[in-house]
C-alpha cells in the first residue's frame, strides 16, 4: 500500500508522519524505516525506527531514488513499513510528474508486502487524478 500525506510547505505533514511511524512501531511485526533529506528528526523518532539520511547517497533522479529503495527492501526481509519525509525532495522530483514513481511503488509495495507513507509537498488538488486514491491526510 502506498498512503500520500499532502499538503504544502508547513502545513504539518513532517509531525503527522512523525506520529504516525512513532504509533505504529510500538506494534509492527517487522522492521521499519524512515528516510529524509537530512537527520533533523532523529531524536523525535523512536529508537526502533532506522533513519536513513538519503542525502547521504547521491541520487541524482527518481531512477536512482527507485534503485536505492530496491536495495533496502533487499537487504531486510523483515521490512515491514517505510516512511518518506520530504518525498519529492528525496527522489529528485519536485516540479517533475510524480505519477511513474507511485505505480513503482505500488508494484514494490505488492511484491514485498511493504508499506510506504509518504509525505508530498503539494495541494491535493495539484496531484495527477491517478494517486489521489493514495491519499490518506489532507492538510
């Protein structure tokens, strides 16, 4: 399952998320990640949750950003849940169609039995018609 958290800038996605992956791990079976643009909300994070400092790994378009998370899902068999600040920051597509993306995500999401929550920097009504059934928060 793919869940878009929409709204633009300040809006409070960032905390809905933070709520969210904090609620969650106290019951997940698996293992859960979040990934952002840079460390800032480690310590609001439960220590259970593993941060992942995209940054730090110089992708440089939604190819890539696709590829990394592909290795992630790889790597943990136990993955359960992943949550992405800053999402079209994080994979290299602000001002850029985010709707190819999301079906990949959709497609990784059935095969690995992997959730992902994403927080979106954009009105509810600026998203393509084909992921506004993925929305979960409006803000």
């Amino acid at each position: 399952m793919v869940q878009l958290i929409v709204g633009n800038k300040g809006k409070g996605k960032t905390k809905q998320l933070l709520d969210k992956v904090n609620t969650e791990i106290k019951s997940a079976d698996g293992n859960i990640a979040y990934l952002d643009k840079s460390t800032k909300h480690m310590f609001e994070l439960n220590n259970k949750v593993r941060l992942i400092n995209v940054s730090d790994y110089m992708i440089e378009n939604s190819d890539e950003f696709i590829g990394f998370i592909s290795g992630i899902i790889s790597q943990d068999h136990d993955l359960q849940q992943m949550y992405f600040d800053s999402f079209l920051k994080i994979s290299c597509l602000e001002d850029r169609d985010i709707t190819n993306t999301i079906a990949k995500l959709e497609k990784m999401s059935a095969n690995f039995q992997v959730d992902f929550i994403l927080s979106v920097s954009m009105d509810e009504h600026e998203l393509p018609e084909s992921v506004k059934k993925n929305v979960f928060i409006s803000l």
